[in-house]
C-alpha cells in the first residue's frame, strides 16, 4: 500500500491495523457474509464494521472472536495471530515514543512506533549501512548529501533520531536485528576515511550482540535478487506469521501488508543473505577493509 498513514479526526488508519482487518475483509468474504451480517455479530453498526476491515479503529478480542466464529474460522491457528496482532496494534496506537517530538518525515513517523513494538527486523539496504547501525558522524554525512540546504539544527535532530531508534537493541527485550550490507555500501567514498573507518568499527561492535547479526553481500557473490532495492521486514510474532514490509526509495515508500507479498520480500532476503559472507568471514571483511582506510 502506497499511502502514507492518514487520520480521520482521532481515528488512525495503522499499518497493523490495516493487515488486521484485511485479513476479516478476506475470511468475511470467503464465507459469503455481508457487512451487515458481521455488524450484527458484534452488535455494532456497519459503519464499525468498514472501519474495521479498513484499519481505522482499534479491534477488541470479543469482537474478532466473533467474526471468526461468524466466518467458521474459530480454529487457534486462524484467531490466535488476529488476537495478537490486535494487541500490538492497540499498543502501537497508545505508545508515545521520541518520534512524537521530533520532526520527521511522514513516513519515518508511521515507521517508527512499528520498529519499536516489532520483536524482529531484517534489513536489507543497498546503497548504505542500515539506519539502525549508524554512527552519528555517518548519519550526518548522509543527511548532508540528502539535504545540503538543511539548517545544522535540523541535520542534528535527525542524527539524534537515529540513535534514538538504536535504543531499541539495548534492554531486557531488545529488538532482533539481521542486516546484510552490500559490500559497495561499504566502499562508496561518501565520507571522510576517519568517518568511514569508525562506522566500520562501530559495526564490528554492533556484531558482537547477541540479538545483532551483521553480514556482508561480497562484489563475489554476482547479481543477487536484493539488489534491485532495499528494504525491512517488520516482524511482531511468530517469523513469517505477522510480518510487514517497508519498502523505500528516495522519493516514495511502499507498506507491503499482504501475507505473500511479505513473504515473497522474506524469501528475496533470506536468499540474498544465503550469497553473504558468514559472520566471521563479515568480521575478517570489514577488519581489513579498516586497515585499508
């Protein structure tokens, strides 16, 4: 879905909360029920309902239990995942986070409360470190390239914003991060050599945590399927059983919230870290790229 989050008053249409009610529209669907026949199930009205299967509103438990038994998909296997991704997104919607003070981009704003309720990220850049593993002089050597006309306090709070988001692989839960980088994003000269070879050391360190997996994508391994453009996969649950997919370029962003289309963006990723150097051949890597520098 190309659309940026929208509001209608106090109402948020959420990533989360569009997969969730897509996911009611399709069983509804299958088993032939109207709008109106699903209202009456929850007792609401079926203006509710619409708003439901199109994200707008926050779902309660007793009201997806039954739909799904209204749609005779009451096995755990259906309801259990609906119930938790109501839950995530229900804490999605209440959390106030860092995001809210600062000034993002439209899209970094929807992204941001979701990277801090997701258990997991695969991230898969193709032309720079993922923004999770940044250093600040790096992030500011970006935005610099990005936004030259930007004011120096607006280049500040964007690197601060990034290594807000870096809390989110620290403390009791911490986010599991995988990211494969392409080697070419390690030797493209957009930095000052000093600046590059603390960035290449700040991910030797970032390697060395247990929730942190870092791998580079040698000039070796040929045309990989990654390569034709980067992305994160957003993950609440169980892998594969809630996940997103963020897709973004220079001038636009995708939210891919259909089960195959994540799955699909899974498989490219897994395959592309396939064709990677293994964790230690990435540590041996990137300390001679060091010495070079």
């Amino acid at each position: 879905m190309a659309e940026e989050q929208s509001a209608q008053g106090n109402r948020v249409s959420t990533v989360l909360g569009r997969k969730l009610g897509g996911e009611l529209l399709r069983l509804r669907t299958m088993a032939g029920f109207t709008q109106g026949q699903a209202a009456d199930a929850i007792t609401a009205s079926t203006g509710k309902v619409a708003k439901m299967e199109s994200g707008w509103v926050p779902m309660r438990e007793p009201d997806i239990r039954a739909l799904c038994a209204l749609y005779g998909a009451s096995d755990v296997k259906t309801v259990g995942p609906l119930l938790e991704l109501a839950r995530i997104d229900r804490e999605r919607r209440k959390v106030k986070g860092w995001w809210n003070d600062v000034a993002l981009s439209s899209a970094m704003k929807q992204y941001a409360p979701l990277e801090a309720v997701a258990t997991e990220i695969k991230a898969w850049q193709v032309s720079f470190i993922p923004g999770l593993l940044q250093t600040a002089a790096y992030t500011r050597a970006l935005r610099r390239s990005w936004v030259p006309d930007e004011s120096p306090d607006k280049a500040e709070a964007f690197a601060a914003s990034r290594l807000a988001r870096q809390q989110r692989l620290f403390g009791e839960s911490p986010l599991v991060l995988k990211a494969v980088i392409p080697e070419a994003a390690l030797r493209i000269p957009v930095v000052h050599p000093e600046m590059l070879r603390e960035q290449l050391k700040g991910l030797l360190d970032w390697g060395e945590r247990p929730n942190v997996t870092v791998r580079v994508l040698p000039f070796s391994a040929g045309f990989a399927k990654g390569l034709t453009g980067s992305f994160n996969v957003l993950s609440f649950g169980e892998p594969g059983a809630m996940d997103v997919v963020y897709v973004e370029s220079s001038h636009s962003h995708v939210w891919v919230e259909g089960g195959e289309g994540a799955a699909q963006h899974v498989k490219i990723f897994e395959e592309t870290a396939q064709c990677a150097f293994s964790e230690p051949e990435t540590r041996a890597f990137i300390e001679a790229l060091i010495k070079e520098l």
